[in-house]
C-alpha cells in the first residue's frame, strides 16, 4: 500500500466546548483530528491515534478521506475526553476537565507502510516521551513539524529539549515560546529557539498573526503573516492544530521544504485556521473546500500588500 | 512666510528615563518632539507648543531642520517634565512623576501663516479640549491624525469623541481601541471605531505591528504590517508618536491622502519608530537619515513576502 504523504500523530478525542457563543457536547476533536482535516486538504493524509469503543461511526464519517490505518479501536477503553470553556476575550481555554481513557493506557501503534522514508508528519501536543516513541518507529521522515504545550515545557523540559532538536518546525505560541526562552521579546526568543536544532520557528500569536524566524547560513532571516481577519469567532478550539495539519500537508503535497514553501505554507495554514474558528469544533473546517481556502490565501496578499 | 506642510501639535517636555537598559535625564522629549523629528524626515514641518526658560539652547539645537516659529517660550514658567520607568517587558510606562509646568498654564498659540489651508497635522496625545481648540484654528487641514491615551477616553470621553469624528486617522494602542468600543477583538474594535468618523483607523500593536482598518464603500478593507524586528530594545518612549509624526510627514510630502499611500506611510512609520526605541530619547531617531529609514522601508518587503 502506498502510504499518505503526511502523517499525524497525536490525540483524537471527544470534547464538550463552551464559548460565550454557545455550548456543545460529544463532538469529534483532540489535535489530530484538527490537523488532519486541515492537512487532507492538500496531500493524503494518515492519522496515528488511539479510540475507545465510543468512537462511533458518525465521528469514524467526520475522518472521510483521512486514512484511518493507524487509528486503533480499543474496545475496553474509553476514548479521551475534554472538556473545555472559552470566556471573555478567548485568548485561552480553561480546562473543566479531562479525562485521558485510552491515552493513558495505550500507546499508537505505526502501520508497517507508514513508517517509509520520506513521510511529513505533525506531532500533535503530547508527552514528549510519547512523541519520540513514534519519531524511532519512522525512518527518515522528511519533515517533523512539532506542537506541544506550557505543561510539558515545566514538567518535562529535556525530553522536549530532545524532541525539539529533532523537529524541522516547532510550533509554539507566544506564552510557550517565553516559557521556553525566557526571553520576553518575540524575536529574540524565536532567536533562541532556533539555536535548539529546529530549522523554523513558527510562533503563533492568535489574532496577531505568525511569526517565523530561520538561520541561512550567518543571516537570520524573518516572516510576519497576519490573522485572517475573521467576523466573529465561535470557537478557537483546534485552530493552532488545523495551522500545524494544513503546514504539514501543504509541504507534504510539494515534496520538497524550502524557506519560500514554508513562508506560503504559513499562509495556507492560517488560510485553513480561519474556519476553524468560525464553528463550534469541526465542522467549519470539515465543510471547507480547498477553494474556499484558496481564496482567503489569494486575500492575505491584500492584506500585507504596500 | 511659506507654512510647513506639516504641523505638529503637542506637549515638548524635558524626561528623566529609566529602562532596564539604563537610565537618562533632563532629555528632550514629549509628544511633538518625536513626532517632529520623524515628519521632518519626510517634508518641511513646524511645532506648535509651549516650553519654559529651561528649556535650553542645547534642546533648541536638537530640533534643528524643524519650523519653531510656534513654539513659544515662557520665561516665567518651566517646561513640561515627565519621569518614567519602563520594567520587564516594557510594555508600558509606568510614569513616576508629571510636572505640568507650562502646559497648565499657557495655550499653545498658532501662528498665522501655519493656519493655511491644506496643511498636514499630527495632534499629539492632549486635553481633547486643547486639541479641538487647536483645530479650530487651523483652515481646512487637508489631513488631521489623532493620538490620545486611556486617560482622556475616561475623563472626557464626549470631548474626545468630537475630534475622533473631526480626524481623518485615529491612532490608538490595543488598549485604547478595547477602552474606546468595549470590544476585545481588535477586528471589531477597529471596524467600531470607523463608524466613529475616521477615515482611518490604525491601530499600534507593539511588537505585534500595526493594524489598518478602513471602508471604502460597503467594503472593509484591512492592512496589516509587522513591527520592524529590531534587535534589541533601549527605551520605547516616543515610538508611538515617531510613528504618527512619520505618517504625517509622508503623507504630506506626497500631497495627497489615499489608501495605498496611507499604507506606505505606515511601513515608513513603523520603519521610523524602529529606531526610536534603539536608543535613550531622541537620539537614535535624530540621528537617522532618510536613507537609512528607506533600508528598513525595503526590509519589510521581505519581512511579509510569500
């Protein structure tokens, strides 16, 4: 079997959300499920996760078009679940409660065919012990791109320090990326991140926009991409995971990374967050074509242009 | 007498600065003094203020190149002083003590041949009741920005609502812009604070850039630029006002108001600004010529491009 291009490892899980906007409950969610959808809008994608038996068919539906190979059913367990509320501004989610189920007892295991050489994979938020597990079972994937959280950079800081030298991208927000540094300025603190191993460092600032920072050689070299600006936002859950699917897959269905490819997968990756943000959960981003995202790509030209 | 094109009024003060890079006293500084120095890297451009005896030939020497026939000097009053202190971050001054001194006293008075028609204006950050005096003594500006801080959007909010509608740019910080319309979304609050009056409205967002809202018919039309990523910052005071007085002076220079002008002058702002906070004071800002600003000018093409 040939074996998607872009792989995506992480949790798939079963959030009730509440925002000022509304509430709902028992919908598809966790990072991989974000970043797939994002991701399988430019390159076949496969997710590596782990469900309960109350994974049901509708969510198993919501995944069309993802490959599910590496999606294992544990019929003894329950699925992991979350349980999240967004006030006031939205800038953060306050966690009401988590229950890991499955995650906790059961790693992911890699389909033989994915592990080929070449693959460009996303390492959704979790313990970094977990994350390497799977990086030693790929050979030779192209491009790592990796997301984690302010949790693991407190409790498990040289285990993230490893997984860190061995991504090309890191993903980290604003809060993350100072954790990390200790550094305030952003552009020193990416400065910083860079000296770690990865190649890219892509902060990402919610509605200020990306920052990315690289070295070519002695010259550091810097790209601003704003936030779509989006009416109204329903639900920020999933966003940064939609960035981090749609980057993978956008570099994935090029086959090749170079700073301008990365500049432009920053763009669709935003292009892609924007609906993410406009539904509770998924279906914003689920329901959007590849060609409605184009357009909010051709329009963050309009919006930087001088 | 011919007027200069641009006019800037505002507080001249003389600040004591602390940062955690150091510290400085008895500087130039204020308001109109950045905010001249950064117009007349761009067109001819006068000061209408008020200063004391202290204020001393060394002071004058600083403002060279700039039309002081407004700024009148009260040998029984003492010049504006400000101390501030800038922790951390340095997001915000934290200001440790103001001396009025002539501000509370003396109008600023315009001189006559200032007042022609089609001149360019700055309102530095002020009593909204100054400020309007001020424009009711200015002929049919062809252009007027607006700079103002929480404290009159708490004190004297109905005053300060006139000018917003009199000005053609609004200059704000987050804050301000949160303060000025309830909404948290900078999106939202940009698209409020049009329907204010402004044609323009430009909102400072730090190290996060700028963001320009306007309509052009039934359509918004948003901008968004980064903040030049300068490598180490000295001393923020005066950015905002170098910003609003580079706008000014650019848009003056070309004579006419468009929003793809005002685009430019935003970049050449934010270029303008960015040497502002590498030094203590005006120094840095004084010391860059208009070649130089044009590097950083160009370098924002590559900070954006895709």
């Amino acid at each position: 079997m040939k074996p998607p291009s872009s792989i995506i490892y992480g949790v798939v899980g079963i959030d009730d959300l509440e925002t000022p906007a509304g509430r709902v409950r028992g919908v598809l969610g966790g990072p991989a499920v974000y970043a797939a959808l994002a991701s399988r809008l430019f390159a076949p994608t496969g997710i590596v996760s782990v469900v309960g038996r109350d994974f049901s068919a509708k969510h198993r539906k919501a995944l069309s078009g993802i490959d599910l190979s590496g999606l294992c059913v544990h019929r003894s367990e329950l699925t992991f679940r979350w349980k999240g509320r967004y006030t006031g501004s939205m800038d953060c989610a306050e966690t009401i409660r988590t229950d890991l189920n499955v995650v906790a007892s059961r790693r992911p295991q890699v389909p033989e065919f994915y592990r080929a050489p070449g693959r460009y994979v996303f390492l959704g938020n979790a313990d970094p012990d977990t994350q390497l597990e799977f990086l030693s079972m790929m050979r030779q994937p192209r491009f790592v791109a990796l997301d984690t959280m302010n949790y693991w950079i407190s409790s498990k800081r040289g285990r993230l320090l490893e997984v860190i030298a061995r991504c090309d991208a890191l993903l980290v927000n604003e809060g993350e990326a100072r954790q990390l540094t200790g550094e305030h300025g952003l552009v020193s603190a990416a400065a910083r991140l860079v000296r770690m191993g990865p190649s890219y460092v892509i902060i990402k600032k919610g509605e200020h926009g990306t920052l990315l920072a690289g070295e070519r050689g002695n010259r550091r070299s810097h790209f601003f991409s704003p936030s779509y600006p989006v009416r109204r936002v329903i639900d920020p859950t999933g966003a940064g995971d939609s960035f981090g699917g749609a980057l993978v897959g956008f570099l994935a269905s090029k086959g090749k990374v170079t700073e301008s490819l990365v500049r432009q997968a920053i763009v669709w990756a935003g292009a892609a967050a924007s609906y993410t943000v406009e539904s509770f959960g998924t279906s914003a981003l689920a329901g959007a074509g590849r060609r409605q995202v184009a357009r909010r790509y051709s329009a963050f030209r309009g919006l930087v242009r001088f």
